[in-house]
C-alpha cells in the first residue's frame, strides 16, 4: 500500500498562543531511560518507548526536528503543543507530559499507548478479526475526540488507522488520538486550502486544493471504518494516479463479497461517509 505523505507548507491555520506548558532545556536523557525500538517514524519525527527513571512510568517521547529540508518549523511544533494543550481534558486524545528542547530537536513526553495502532485490526491476514460491536466502539471514541477538536474550530488533516492508538490491546482498550503536525485552525475571516495527507486517505476536496472543513476529517472516518470493518483498503491502486483517481471519482467496493460479513447499517455508515461535497 501507498503510505507517501503530500505537504505543501503554510503557516495558515497554527495556533497562535503562548504555552502552559514549560519547554526544558535539561537533558532529556537525565530523567528518561530510552529504548532502542521505534514505535513509530514519519519524515520528520521519530517516536520511542521511554521510562521515567524517577517513577518507572512508561511513555512516548516523540522527537521532532526543528529545520527540515533547511526550512524553520518550530512554529508548526509548537502549534502541535498548543493543541494538545488545548485537548488535555479529553481521554480520547493522546496527553502530553512534558516538552524538553535541544539546539536540533524538540521531544514531546506523551502518554504511551500499549495497545499500539488500529492499523494492526486492519490487515487482510489478522488471525482473530474484532466484531462489529468493537469497532462501532472504537469509532465512537474516534468521534469523541474529534468532535472536541471540531469544538475549538481545528482539523486533524491526517486521521489514518496509524495515528489511532490503542490503550491496550488485550482486552481491546480505549482509543488515543495521536500526530497534529498537520493539523489546523479554520478561521472564519479566511478559507484554508492546503495540500497535505498520506495519499490513500485524502479526501476529494485536498486533492482539487478547495477550502478544507470539518468534513474532511469525515471522510477519514469514513475510509477508517471501511478498513476496520473489510480488512481492505478502499481507494489504494497500483499507484499514486490510480489512487488519486480513486479518490477523485469515489471508487469504493460496495460488493457482497467484500462486505459479506458486515451488517447493512455499518455499510450504509460508510456510505454517507465516502462522499464528495457532503451537506
């Protein structure tokens, strides 16, 4: 599957406000054990396990480089931080613990989500596959904490099963939202339009640069359901331009075969998701 990620920069849409919270410039090393394995990595970030050496409480310490491709993009991190800041009181949002900066990095201390991403519920050869019931939780939760961020006026622009975590995962746990390095304010005194995503999860109206709303984060729901709920994923191709043409012309597979085991209000779910200029 394609998994390339579009982003053309703009400083639009950050939040501008000053931090609570009180970026160190200690060694992060002094008060974190790190281990080696990676939880996740993205053009711009990597994610690691770490250990509080005081309490021996796990986290996510996320590392986010401050010049990329020679450009500044401190202000994008500390839009991310002031996001989480503003989601602090929501559980379906991953928290933030603490922020620590180097002359090369910026680390976000997060909470850490053993369960990892829902992405793994979403491959074609998972041993055990969750039932309906579990996956119409799993995406209530989804919608909890977007609806929240919607609330505050701000878009996520990069839901994906990858960026969906899980508190555990045996049992099934609670859902973490996590990675708002893309995402942006929408003020009512401008329009946002902006080229950004991974590819297979764009929604129509990122692809023909119109203005982004809330229901752009819809549409993802949408392809996450779909993916949850048949094990596929709904406008991949054999390339970039099969995909986006998927996407352009909303070419999903609705057939009996590929949604045999799924019960028609999930299916119709889907459908009012997976729609270009949604009322």
């Amino acid at each position: 599957m394609s998994r390339r990620k579009l982003e053309n920069k703009s400083l639009s849409g950050l939040l501008a406000t000053s931090l609570q919270t009180q970026i160190k410039t200690d060694n992060f090393h002094n008060f974190y054990m790190l281990e080696s394995k990676e939880l996740g990595r993205g053009r711009c970030a990597v994610v690691r396990k770490c250990i509080a050496k005081s309490t021996g409480q796990e986290y996510a310490a996320k590392f986010l480089k401050k010049r990329r491709r020679g450009q500044d993009c401190k202000a994008e991190i500390l839009h991310e931080i002031a996001v989480l800041e503003l989601m602090k009181s929501n559980p379906r949002i991953v928290n933030l613990h603490e922020v620590y900066e180097t002359a090369n990095e910026i680390i976000l201390v997060l909470e850490y989500a053993a369960g990892g991403e829902i992405f793994d519920l979403c491959v074609p050869d998972l041993d055990d596959r969750i039932g309906e019931r579990d996956i119409i939780r799993l995406i209530r939760q989804i919608l909890e904490g977007l609806r929240c961020l919607h609330e505050n006026n701000i878009v996520h622009l990069d839901l994906k099963p990858q960026n969906i975590l899980l508190s555990s995962i045996n049992p099934l746990g609670d859902v973490k939202i996590v990675d708002f390095g893309m995402s942006r304010k929408l003020e009512n005194s401008s329009e946002l339009r902006q080229i950004m995503g991974t590819t297979e999860y764009l929604a129509p109206e990122i692809l023909n640069y119109d203005p982004i709303t809330t229901a752009t984060d819809m549409w993802n729901i949408g392809v996450i359901s779909y993916m949850l709920l048949t094990q596929e994923s709904p406008f991949v191709g054999a390339d970039n331009q099969e995909t986006y043409l998927n996407i352009s012309q909303v070419n999903v597979d609705y057939s009996e075969e590929t949604f045999s085991s799924v019960s028609q209000p999930a299916k119709d779910f889907v459908q009012k998701l997976l729609i270009k200029n949604p009322e």
